[in-house]
C-alpha cells in the first residue's frame, strides 16, 4: 500500500487508523463488476469482492498485506494470508477447499 505517491499525500499508517494506534489492522473491501470480455472467457460472476486486511511492522517501519479474500457473487473463490515467520504468501483456501499446498513466495519487489 502506498500512502504517498503521485496520486496524493495520505499521511503514514497512524494517521489511517482511528486512534492513532498502529497495532490496529486495517481492513479495505471493495467490488468490481466484470466486462463482458470476462464472462465471455468462462466466467460467469456478475461481481467480484476483494478484502484486503493490511497490518504494520513497527521494527521495519512498513505497511504489509496480512490477508487477502476474494469472493465472486457471494461464493467464496480465494484467502490467502502473509506468514511474517517465512516472509511468505500462502494459500489457504481456494474455492470449496482448505490448506490448498500451492505456495507462492513473494520476492523483496513484489513486497506491499
């Protein structure tokens, strides 16, 4: 998550959470509607809602996305979830299954 960039100056992760009390999550939901070019490839969900849940690290001074849900018309689709142990992404639940053991590990410049 970028706070400042060319697209504005929203101050630092203290100043988004209510209380100034950066050992709070943040949590940011938000829906698209596909085009048709997207249900013309197989998919058929008229609204796709993402959650995503940010968290900061004091001691590296940086905002990380802890948790990511995707849900297509109110069917669970993907959670993933930041493992700050392994400095990993993993994949929790893909559709209708759990503990999935597809892994994506995330390199320094794919960091949030």
């Amino acid at each position: 998550m970028l706070l400042n960039g060319p697209l504005g100056d929203f101050g630092t992760y203290k100043d988004l959470i209510h209380g100034n009390q950066t050992k709070k999550h943040l949590k940011i939901s938000f829906s698209i509607v596909p085009s048709n070019t997207y249900r013309y490839f197989g998919a058929d969900a008229t609204n796709i809602q993402f959650s995503l849940g940010y968290k900061y690290r004091s001691a590296l001074k940086e905002v990380i996305l802890k948790s990511l849900i995707v849900r297509g018309d109110g069917q669970h689709h993907l959670t993933a979830e930041f493992n700050e142990e392994s400095e990993r992404f993993f994949i929790r639940k893909v559709g209708n299954t759990q503990n999935c053991k597809h892994r994506n590990k995330f390199d320094n410049s794919e960091r949030f």
